[in-house]
C-alpha cells in the first residue's frame, strides 16, 4: 500500500478474491466482515487508486452556491470502476469461533 497525503494506492499479484476482500474490509471502517460471493477462482493482480479523506474543498464563494464536491475518489467507488466489483450489504453465513466456557486450570 503506498499512501501520499489523502491518496492511496493499494495493489498485490497472486491474489485471491477472498484476501482483497479481507485487505480492504479494514479500510472501510466497518464491524461486518467483507465475504467473497462472487464465483471467481484462481489469483488475480490488482491495483485500486482511492481518496481516504474525502472532505470537501474550500467552501462556496457566495451563500447560494451549491456545496463543494468531495475530493478524490471512495474506496467503494474505486473498488467498483476500478476493479469491476461491487460491495453489497447482505447477510451471509461466516466462519467464527465461539468460547461457550472458561475454567482456570487445576493446581496440580
């Protein structure tokens, strides 16, 4: 990952759909994981341009002019014109461990 300022630039080769989902669900910021269901195989490589601070520019010159646009591009939006793929909120079963119960260890 290579990062100037607010731009990002994060790219691999040999790379699996699922360890580009696992690498960019952190940079969304989000508590679902994100789960490959596309029904691509094999290692692909790839690299997506995005913004990671997407305040906008410098305010309007009048009151009645529109808000300013954010700057740069989303990781979302990158992701999708960039590399074709689109995140979509859904449920999905996922692998997780659960500790049911606790004991300390016996004195021996």
């Amino acid at each position: 990952m290579w990062a100037n300022g607010t731009e990002v630039r994060l790219g691999s080769r040999n790379t699996t759909i699922q360890l580009l989902a696992d690498a960019i669900s952190p940079l969304l910021f989000m508590d679902k994981p994100v789960v490959d269901q596309t029904v691509l195989s094999g290692t692909f490589d790839f690299t997506v341009e995005f913004t990671n601070d997407l305040s906008p520019g410098p305010g309007p010159s009048s009151p009645d002019a529109p808000p300013p646009a954010p700057r740069g591009t989303a990781l979302l939006n990158a992701v999708r014109e960039q590399l074709g793929l689109k995140l979509v909120s859904s449920k999905a079963p996922i692998r997780t461990i659960v500790i049911d119960h606790v004991e300390r260890p016996s004195e021996n």
